[in-house]
C-alpha cells in the first residue's frame, strides 16, 4: 500500500476522535452554543479551520490525499484501464493476498515498468 505521509494520519486521528466525542450519548455543546445550518460553498469550513488548527489541516481533510502528499495541488489524475476477466480475476486474488488495493498494484507495475523503459 502507498505510504501517506504523518501529518494525514495525524490528521484522520483527530477527526476519528472528534467523530467518537460528537457521536458520544453524553455529548452536549457549550453553554450558550448555536447551530445554524448553512448552504453556502464555504458551509462549516471555518468550523472545520478551528477544529483542524488551520486552513491546511481543512485541505488535508476534505477529499482523498493526492498521491505524493502535496497539498492544494487538486485530485491526483486518474486514468481508467479496460481488462480481460482473467486479469482482473488474477489482479483481485493478488490483491487479496497481499492484503493491498489492486490500485496500488496496478500502480507499484506501471511505475516498475516506465523505470525499465528508460
């Protein structure tokens, strides 16, 4: 499986904790807290900048990690790849075996691969 890089797990730590206390039969918000619903494009982003501790933290949090760890740099891309049924049963039971993604697999061949060619 690819690595992610510390600070994603610090961060999907923090917000599983924070999930846990939220989802908690005895959590209650502050005195004098309030709730308003939004539905703006910016909707709890400055809830989630406190939460997180900062703007970069918010990035880190929403959506999947890019690949190599950057951040603000959009969605890694994504190419999509038709394969016979016997490949694709070959790749799952790898993967399974492994106990890794066939992405990551597909991945780790074409990275191995494109270094041989050059």
């Amino acid at each position: 499986m690819t690595a992610r890089p510390d600070s994603i797990h610090e961060d999907e730590e923090r917000a599983s904790r924070m999930s846990a206390e939220v989802g908690a039969p005895d959590f209650d918000l502050a005195p004098g807290a309030r709730v308003h619903r939004s539905t703006g494009p910016g909707a709890g982003r400055a809830l989630l900048s406190d939460a997180l501790g900062s703007e970069a933290a918010v990035d880190r949090a929403l959506g999947r990690p890019a690949l190599d760890g950057s951040v603000g740099q959009g969605p890694s891309p994504k190419r999509q790849v038709r394969l016979t049924r016997e490949l694709d049963e070959l790749l799952i039971a790898r993967a399974a075996s492994e106990r890794r993604r066939p992405s990551d697999i597909m991945r780790e061949a074409l990275v191995e691969y494109l270094h041989k060619a050059s």
